[in-house]
C-alpha cells in the first residue's frame, strides 16, 4: 500500500457508501440523506466546550473530525454536498480550508455560520436526517430513521479497503506506544509516567485517544476499566496492564498488552493467555458464530486455570457452573471501525437482535463472522476480589486453590487485546502484524 493509492481507495469506499445509503433511503422510503457532523457541548453554567467528537454516521463519508456544524447532504445519483463550516473565529484555530483525498468527490460550500447551512440542504423532498438533537437547524430536525439507522450500522460492520488501510494505520501509530509503554514499566515508570510515554510515542493527546487509556501496575489490572492513573510509582513492578489505542482518520485501534517482570506464576500466566488468545484470533473465519467463540474462550481460558492449578475442575464444568466467570468476567470482544466498540454487535440488517448466550451479559458482539468485519479479540483472567468472595461462598470453592489465589492477586490480572479482519481464508490479524512491522 503506497500513500498513492489512498484516493483510489477512498473513492471505491465512497462509492460503497453511496450504494449502501441508496438501498436505506429506499428502505425507508425517503428523498435524501442529511448527515450533522454535530456541535460542541458545554459545561453547565460554563464557556468551556467538551472535547467535540463528531457523529460516526458523518466520519463514514469523509475524514473530518474536528468539524462542528458540518453537514452532508446526498440525494441518490448526485453529487453529495458538503456544507463546510469555517467561522472567522480568532479564539480558536478555525477549520482550515478543505483538503485531503475526499475533497474532489464534494460539491463544498463554505458557511461561516451555522445557520447558515439551511441554505445549502435541500428544499423538498423526504430526508433522513441523523444527527444528534443539539444539531438541529429550523426544519431539519434529525429524525434518525430506524430503518435507515439499522440497514447502516449492520452494513459497517463490513470494512471497506479504505478502511481497512486506516484501521491498519491505526493499529501501526499504537504500537510504538505500547513498547514505549513496557519500556518505561521496565524503568519503574509510575502510571502517570506510562501513559506520557505512551501519547508521546503516538504523537496523541489525552484528548485525542479513541478512548481513555487504561494504564494499570499491579493489582489494578483487576479493574477492568481502571480510570486513574497513579503519579506515585509502587515499591514494586509486577504487572503492567496497558489497554489503548489510537486513531487515523477516525478509525479507532483497540490494543491490550499485559507484561510481567518475569516473577514465576504470572509470568506463565500471561503466556498461557497469549497463547490461547492467538489460538482464538487464528479461528476468525467466515461462517462462525462469535458467540461460539466466546464460549470456546471460556473453555480455553478454563484450561488454563486448570494447568496452572488455580481451579481443579473440567473446564467444560466450569463453564457451565459460572466459575470461568469469576476469572473472566467480560466478553470476548467487539466489532471496532468508526467507534471503537462499533455499531451493530448484536442486530441483523433489520435491527432484530441476535440474543447473548444466557449468563454472559456483556458480551458485545453476537453476530456471524464474515469477510470484511473487524473484530477484537481479547480474552483475560483477573482476580477481582469482589467476584472471588462470591465465588468463595460457593460449592465450587473447593475446587480452587486459594494459595494460588492469593498469591496472584497482587499481580491484578491479564487481558491481550488484538483486532483481527475476518477474510475468506485465513484471518488477518492487524495487531500483530503492526507489532511485527516497527523495529
Ligand atoms: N478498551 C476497551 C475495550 O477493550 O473494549
Ligand atoms: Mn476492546
Ligand atoms: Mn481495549
């Protein structure tokens, strides 16, 4: 892939999203397509904006993420509008003038107001129009056509080569972040200190990250979604848990490495779940159902407990009696894109949902795997003391060993965390190769 081949790539991408937008508006039976990129949202009783983050819906045509009351607007089988808003603003640094791959494929009119975009959407007709609500102008209030909604989000789950070339840029600016990270662990760097390591390697700003990162030593690898970060270093490094990512023209990686300090015990632990965790991604193959694959993570991820002598029991059993759920209590993964937990896990075209297995709660992901979708991949095990006194209480106990137990809790826990592209043959695992690509 040479950077020359970018607006070939995006020009098929928007083709595909004119042909998908062309089947949901006759779906819903409407005239035109209105997409807000959104507004900036305040503090109460404050001049300060929140970061903006533009509508997903508005981010799929074209790579504008800064842009506030922006609007596209596409009528089938025209040329679609871009109303491009760069205010005379001298307290901010205004939207520049537009450039880029996409910039050809817009008929651009520049407002220096907002409402001034009325002018530019269409006068008659029946328009779909998504938004969020604050984006509304006199007229076009967004009504977020369920149909229209629906027929989208499951058709994105299908990554064009656009955005595949993206997500894979995504996943490459992560990863010198994710060594610089380990590297600073290896220093005795505190979690504050690891987390300036990581945004100065990807060049990111906290602002600018796909999510929050999570940057957990020691036993805060047990929290799951841990949101501070310690400026204090511990005594001692056990565990660094680092869950981030990064993002290329709107496009979100999603990335978990859990390093040890080579203690016996967590460190065979962490491999253990490295390697059941590329057996899994290896099995991101057209046809199976993710919800299978969840439930063969709990199998494998029983295996481990049982060949590391944590808990003594058929995995198969522990499956079935919950006590996989104690170690790992969260889903297998997600689809990722636009959003980094993307649109549409759990509905078909029509938005019907496709259940979860009973008992997993929060799995995020239910559908079939096919060619083109992008998916996480990242099984852990933890020791989340809240969920091990329950499971204490519990006729299963006896099957754990608590020694083991308590002699990891220190450590927290483990999760790897990689995207993997489901083709017709064998799965791509973008993760890994960005890793295998850097130095
Ligand atoms: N970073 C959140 C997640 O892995 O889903
Ligand atoms: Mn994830
Ligand atoms: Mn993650």
């Amino acid at each position: 892939m040479t950077v020359s081949d970018l607006p070939t790539l995006y020009r098929a991408h928007l083709s595909t999203i004119k042909a998908r937008v062309d089947l949901a508006l006759e779906k819903g039976g409407f005239d035109h397509l209105l997409v807000a990129s959104g507004v900036e949202k305040y503090e109460f009783l404050d001049d300060r904006p929140y970061p903006f983050k533009p509508n997903a819906q508005f981010k799929a045509w074209l790579p504008l993420t800064r842009h506030p009351h922006c609007w596209i607007a596409y009528t089938p089988g025209r040329r679609p509008v871009l109303v491009y808003f760069q205010p005379d603003d001298y307290w901010h640094v205004p939207p520049s003038a537009p450039e880029g791959v996409w910039v050809d494929e817009f008929d651009i009119r520049v407002i220096s107001d907002p409402a001034e975009a009325v002018k530019h959407l269409p006068a008659s007709g029946k328009a779909a129009i998504l938004g969020e609500t604050d984006a509304a102008l006199p007229g076009f209030e967004p009504n977020n056509p369920k149909a229209v909604i629906d027929f989208l989000h499951f058709h994105r789950a299908f990554k064009t080569g656009y955005e595949l070339d993206r997500m894979r840029a995504a996943q490459r600016r992560a990863v010198p972040g994710h060594l610089a990270a380990h590297a600073a662990f290896q220093a005795g760097a505190s979690e504050m200190q690891v987390h300036a390591a990581y945004l100065a390697a990807t060049g990111h700003t906290d602002l600018d990250l796909p999510y929050t990162n999570i940057v957990c030593l020691n036993a805060h690898a047990a929290v799951l979604h841990y949101q501070y970060k310690d400026a204090a270093a511990p005594d001692r490094h056990r565990t660094l848990l680092i869950d981030a990512g990064a993002e290329v023209d709107g496009y979100a990686s999603d990335i978990t490495r859990t390093w040890s300090n080579g203690d016996s015990g967590f460190a065979e632990l962490v491999a253990a779940v490295d390697d059941e965790q590329q057996a899994l991604c290896a099995r991101v193959r057209a046809g199976t159902d993710y919800r299978d694959l969840h439930l063969e993570c709990h199998l494998r991820l029983g295996g481990v407990l049982r060949n590391l002598g944590i808990v003594d029991m058929d995995p198969g059993d522990m499956l079935a009696q919950g006590v996989t759920s104690t170690f790992f209590p969260h889903g297998l993964g997600h689809p990722i894109g636009l959003q980094v937990h993307d649109v549409a896990g759990f509905s078909d075209e029509n938005g019907q949902l496709i259940p979860r297995p009973d008992g997993h709660p929060y799995l995020r992901m239910t559908r079939t795997l096919a060619p083109g979708m992008v998916v996480t991949i990242e099984p852990g095990l933890y020791f989340i003391p809240t969920l091990l006194s329950k499971l204490k209480a519990t006729p299963q106990a006896k099957a754990v060993n608590w020694d083991k137990v308590d002699a990891l809790l220190p450590y927290g826990g483990v999760r790897i965390e990689d995207e993997v592209h489901c083709t017709d043959a064998a799965p791509e695992n973008l993760t890994r190769d960005a890793f295998a690509s850097l130095p």
